[in-house]
C-alpha cells in the first residue's frame, strides 16, 4: 500500500529534461523574435518624433484660428518656438508682441522640446487667421541611429500632415 501511495507521487511534476527543452524552445523564440522587435522600436521612435511634431505645429495652427491672428512655427534641431504675431491679443506674460507662445509643454523661454530623441531640419511655417498656411514647408524628421527620415509637410490651406 505505500509502495502505491508513493508511485504516484513520482509521477507528479515534470523532468528536468522536459523543463530544458521547453527552456530551449522559448529561447529560440526569442532569438528570433528580438531583431524584428528592434526594428518595431526603431520605426516607432521616428514616427512618434514625427507625430509630435506634427502636434507642435497644429497647435500653432490652433492658435492661429483660435486668437484670430498671425502665428509662425519655428523648428530648429528638436526645439520648436511658436511665436504670436503683431495682430494676436496680447496675452499676461508678452510685454510687447510678438512674443513666443507660453503654454502647456514650452519651457519659460517659449521653447517646446521634442521628447523623442530624433532631429528636425531646421525651418519655419506661417499661419494667417483663418489657419491657412501663409508660408508653408517641410521638416524632415531624422532617426540617428538608423538614418530613417519622415516628413511633416504644411500645405498652403495649412493642413499638416505626415505622408
């Protein structure tokens, strides 16, 4: 009766050779998963750079409508400026106008700084009154590392978008 009671007891569990080969198998898997998700990584970064930027600038256009006023978007390097024109209601923190846009995300200089370590070719866009884009451009979006760029283009009815 004991020799029964322990039987199936050893039965219970898995082998050592089971627990490795089931360890070899997940290593595998992730050996070969692991360069597919640097590279997921990598594209993720720059569109994500590229999707801020894209943020940054529609907030001027925001403004721009909101304000009912000139505003200009100015990029250089992972730094933009949004600066308020000569028509824009003169907000508490400007002595005189233009001033640079302090708001949710800029610095007390005026300065947004792109959290994403990508760079931006340096360059800047206007919007009018009516959002429209007064002077339209391009910034070309740089993932270091990689090399792999992405556009932000405004167009002359000041939609900005990432082709």
């Amino acid at each position: 009766m004991t020799c029964g009671h322990l039987r199936t007891r050893d039965r219970r569990g898995f082998t050592l050779s089971e627990l490795l080969v089931v360890v070899g198998v997940i290593g595998i898997l992730a050996a070969a998963g692991v360069p597919y998700f640097i590279v997921y990584w990598q594209n993720s970064t720059l569109q994500a750079g590229a999707q801020e930027l894209q943020t940054v600038v529609n907030r001027g256009r925001q403004l721009a409508i909101s304000d009912n006023c000139n505003v200009t978007v100015t990029q250089s390097s992972n730094t933009a400026q949004i600066s308020l024109g000569a028509n824009c209601p003169t907000p508490s923190y400007c002595a005189s106008l233009p001033c640079n846009w302090l708001g949710p995300g800029s610095d007390p200089n005026g300065n947004i700084q792109l959290a994403n370590s990508v760079q931006v070719t340096a360059g800047t866009v206007a919007f009018n009154y009516l959002g429209a884009g007064a002077t339209t451009g391009s910034f070309t979006v740089t993932h270091p590392p990689t090399g792999n760029t992405q556009t932000v283009t405004v167009s002359s009815s000041g939609r900005v978008t990432i082709p």
